[in-house]
C-alpha cells in the first residue's frame, strides 16, 4: 500500500507541475525540498483523501510539510489499512 501511496503522490505532483525527475522517499515535501507551499499540500491532501479515503485536518498539514515522501506515504498507508500513523502526533 505505501508504494501505492508513494507513486500517486509523485503523480499528482507531476500533474500539479513540479518536478519530479529526482525526487525519492527520501525528499522532503517542504522547504527543504519540493517546497510545497500551503496551497499545493491541501490540494495533494485532497487529492490523497478523495482517492484512499482518509481525512486530514488543518493541523496535521504543518506536519505533513516537515515529512518525506515516504514518511507520508507510511502515514497514509497506515490510516487505510488502520495501523497507527508514522510520524504523525
């Protein structure tokens, strides 16, 4: 499921105009590395809820910003099969 997460997140970016050419698990979804503004996290997090049907809320976004791709795709994964989120207070 986390690899699930992990490629549709690097598709909707894609589709969302970033580059993704060298992002890996590894890549922050903030500043310190896609630089996501507030904007773009809560479409990524709408698109994400809509297709794995999870919630969000508005404070889990600061967060998500400070994750890896593959801390929040861990997190997500975990909220669909129930196990307790990565990362995540």
């Amino acid at each position: 499921m986390q690899e699930k997460v992990r490629q549709f997140v690097i598709n909707a970016l894609r589709e969302m105009n970033y580059d993704v050419s060298e992002v890996t698990g590894d890549t922050d979804l903030g500043p310190a590395g896609l630089d996501l503004e507030s904007l773009a996290l809560a479409d990524l997090a709408v698109q994400v809820e809509d297709t794995f049907g999870v919630k969000f809320d508005l404070d889990e976004m600061e967060t998500t910003a400070m994750m890896t791709l593959d801390e929040f795709a861990a997190a997500v994964a975990g909220r669909v099969t129930g196990a307790p989120a990565v990362g995540n207070a």
